[in-house]
C-alpha cells in the first residue's frame, strides 16, 4: 500500500476491511475480524459503513443435510474503525 492510499483511504462496497479499533472495551473481541462493506453513507460528521461478516456459517437442517451460508446480518462501523485488509473480497 503506497503512503498516498493510506492517508487518503476511504471504503468502497465490496471492499474487505479488517476491524483495527473499537469505541468500547465490551466489543475488543471483534477487534481484527475482517468484514466485507456493503455500503457507505457519508454524513457531515464522517462516515459510516454497512458491512457483513467474511466468513461461512456450517448448520444442519433438519433432514440431515448440511448446507454453508454467508451471514445475513450487517453492523455499522465508523471509517475510522476500519482498515484495508489484503486479499479480495469473496
């Protein structure tokens, strides 16, 4: 990442980030997960961002059959929680 991207980065949707801080000790646990953005809503304050979790839930229904799928809720995240993360977003 050159110096330029650093200082003037700014999410896009579908951008992979990684959780670098929160505002509260209560969620230092999410602190590094990485999260995909959906969208981004600029405000005279900032801006703020959709994102959903990067990874896969296993469960079993009741057939007996396993099926894999991605997370269907989202958390709003301040730019200034968020990081760039490497590689693409899946």
């Amino acid at each position: 990442m050159t110096v330029m991207r650093a200082l003037f980065w700014a999410p896009m949707g579908g951008d992979r980030c990684r959780v670098a801080r929160m505002h509260h000790p209560v969620f230092e646990r999410e602190v590094g997960q990485v999260v995909i953005v959906t969208r981004v809503h600029h405000h005279a304050d900032g801006a703020s961002v959709w994102a959903t979790p990067d990874r896969e839930i296993r469960r079993t229904l009741r057939n007996g059959r396993e099926v894999v799928e991605r997370p269907n809720w989202q958390t709003v995240y301040g730019v200034d929680q968020l990081e760039p993360a490497a590689g693409p977003a899946c």
